[in-house]
C-alpha cells in the first residue's frame, strides 16, 4: 500500500493544476517505494551498487508518467507502483551500462560519480544486469489486484522494450553511427525511438494497460508517448550543447566529442526546437478527449519542451 504524509493532488478537483507540486508528490510516493524494493543481502557489494544508482535521484518521470495514465484511465498508484518501479529499475540499468568505458565512457551521471567509477567496470556490468533481472520478478511478485492477463501484458512489452526491438537496437545503432557524416534524420529517428522513445512510450502505455483501458486508450496514449519521447530526445540534444555540466548532472559536449549525429548537427538549434514543440502540440492533441483528467500528461508534455536539465 501506497502511504503518505502530503494530500495527493487530484487534477479533476483543482481550478490550478500546479505541476510542480504534482511532481514533487508522486515523486516522493516513487522514492519511497524504490527504498523499499531494494534491501542490502549477501552478497552486499552487488545490493550497494544497485542501490547506489537506483537511489540516485533523477526526475522519475517514467514511473510518474506509469501513474498518472493509470489514474487517467481508472486506475489507482497502488496497482502501478511496482510497474513504476520497475521502469526505473530498467531506466538505471541502461545509464549504468550507457555510461561504461565501452559506451559512453561518462564519469559523472545525476551530479554523482558513475557506477563503475565507483565500484569498477566488472560491479556496474553485474549491478545493470540485477536491476534488469529484478525489474521483472518485482512486477509479477509485487503486483495485486490486478488479473494476471494484464500483467503478463505488462512483462511482455517490457522485455519487448528493453531488448533488440527497443533500447538495445537503439544502442547499436546509435554505436554504429557515430563518426559518420551521412547518418539520415530516418536514421536518427530510428534510434532515439527506440533507445529513448521505447521506454518512455512503454511507462505510458503499461500504466493504461494495468487499469484495463480500451484499444482505443492504448492508441491514443501511444501516439502521446511517442511524441513526447522524440521530443524528449530533441530537448536532449539541444541541452547537450547549450547546458552546463552542473545543469546536466553530467557532461555536457559528450556527443559532439563523439561525433555523434543529433538534431541539432542535422537541423539547427532553432529549427530543432520547432521540430520538438510540434511533437508535443501533436501529443497534447490525443488528449482531447480525456478533459481535465489529462491535465497532469499535458503540463508533463510541456514540461519536456521547457527544461533546462
């Protein structure tokens, strides 16, 4: 059970959606709950580092985005919390992986050392690989009151999402890329679709999906998460250039070092930015229907396109 010291705001009884505070919230419901899904057993070296970036802080927004379409769609946080978790269990996983001397090769990931920085290559290859393990136990032993069908509903796209028809196929793809002048926008699509946009789509969809939601929902809420995932990546790209190491928590010029191909190397810096804002007016559009309920998935969607970290 899901507990809490704060009033949970419900957008269907405010004037004001303060999205500030909503994040704040469901946020603090998701680090609660991400301490309580990982304890210290034996051997402890592997449970530290897991916990090491597990708890590291970040925004959480693919377990929010898991939450707020199944309260959209008539759900409650209790039934999606531990999907939520799990998404940022697999989350974590790929920035512990990503940031490994055969990827990235980053030192530094949410204002804090690299997992492998910290406890050495071999240790962040193992604590991703538990992670990844564990996200899966932890939704089928965790999850209640939800029929079994959605569940393995929810397993399924999960591991669809993380392997070669999704963030693993980005990954290549992306390794493949870099250092070459010709990569297309089709090609750049193709993977920040399915290295970032794959599991963003999947938090939005699997919370829809555990509350029972219609084809049509499902529909719907994936064109929203698509959008915003391609936009997402967008923002990204752009702040890679124009942000600070201290707003990024990492560092910033890693994909120019690497000659990497971006939106902003293909289109420009202003014309990417146009390219992301129509992605989240096409987004808030498949929300039309949902009234004030959506407010939550609207103010988020604007959100991705407003950051500065």
């Amino acid at each position: 059970m899901v507990k809490t010291d704060e009033k949970l705001i419900n957008p269907n009884n405010q004037t004001a959606f303060d999205l500030h505070s909503y994040l704040k919230q469901r946020k603090n419901l998701v680090e609660e709950a991400l301490d309580n899904s990982l304890t210290i057993k034996k051997p402890e070296t592997i449970y530290q580092a897991m916990r090491y970036s597990l708890l590291a802080g970040g925004k959480r927004l693919r377990p929010i985005l898991c939450l707020a379409t199944c309260e959209l769609t008539g759900g409650s946080i209790d039934i999606a919390m531990p999907t939520a978790c799990a998404l940022e269990m697999i989350h974590t996983m790929s920035l512990i992986h990503d940031d490994l001397p055969a990827m990235d090769n980053d030192d530094y990931r949410r204002g804090q050392l690299t997992n492998h920085k910290v406890y050495g290559d071999d240790i962040a290859i193992l604590a991703g690989d538990g992670l990844l393990a564990y996200a899966f136990e932890y939704v089928a032993a965790n999850t209640h009151n939800v029929p079994a069908e959605r569940i393995v509903k929810v397993i399924a796209r999960l591991g669809r999402t993380v392997g070669a028809e999704g963030l693993v196929g980005g990954q290549v793809l992306d390794l493949e890329s870099e250092g070459k002048a010709d990569i297309s926008a089709q090609t750049l699509s193709f993977i920040h679709t399915h290295k970032t946009g794959a599991l963003l789509e999947t938090s939005v969809v699997s919370g829809a999906i555990l509350a029972g939601a219609s084809d049509e929902d499902i529909t719907k809420l994936s064109r929203y998460a698509q959008n915003i995932g391609l936009a997402f990546q967008i923002i990204d790209d752009i702040l890679d250039i124009t942000a600070t190491d201290e707003e990024l928590g990492k560092t910033a010029g890693k994909d120019l070092q690497a000659q990497k191909a971006t939106y902003p190397s293909l289109w420009g810096i202003e014309k990417s930015r146009i390219q992301a804002q129509n992605l989240i007016d096409d987004a808030i559009a498949q929300l039309t229907t949902y009234g004030e309920k959506a407010e939550p998935l609207r103010e988020i969607a604007n959100y991705i396109i407003t950051r500065k970290h």
